[in-house]
C-alpha cells in the first residue's frame, strides 16, 4: 500500500470489540488528504487494516489476517 500525500496523524491502540471482552490491538492511523479523493482514514495493525475515505469516494476498505481478503464497500449505497 502507498500513501503518497499521507501525514503520520498518531500511533495508537485501537480497541477490538469481542462478544467477551475488549481488548487493546497496537495500530498506526494515518490521514490524509487528497485533491480528487478527499479526507481518508488508514488504520493498520499486524491483525488487519481499514481505510475509511470521506471525501467524495466514500468508500470503506477492510482486510484482516490470516487470509487478508480485500472488501471494498461504498458507504452512501445501500441497496442490496
């Protein structure tokens, strides 16, 4: 993955709901703006990673180990 234009917003823990418990996952969350693309949101983790664009794409982009299978969906369509 290549964040071109990206500024480092924060390290963090990101918390992961579980039906027991919460538990604290290391991530790193990077922000970025884009001419054409808008406001977009990375979050990465050894477990997974999320990519959240606001902009005008408004798309959600998640993945998480061990397959690492992409899904990509649009967060203004709901049809089905």
């Amino acid at each position: 993955m290549c964040l071109t234009a990206g500024t480092l917003a924060s390290a963090l823990s990101c918390t992961a709901q579980s039906t027991k418990h919460s538990t604290l996952i290391p991530a790193l969350k990077l922000t970025q703006t884009h001419f054409y693309f808008g406001d977009t949101e990375t979050i990465v983790s050894m477990k997974g990673v999320r990519i959240n664009n606001h902009g005008r794409m408004k798309f959600v982009l998640v993945a998480k180990s061990p397959d690492w299978v992409v899904n990509v969906f649009r967060t203004d369509c709901f049809s089905h």
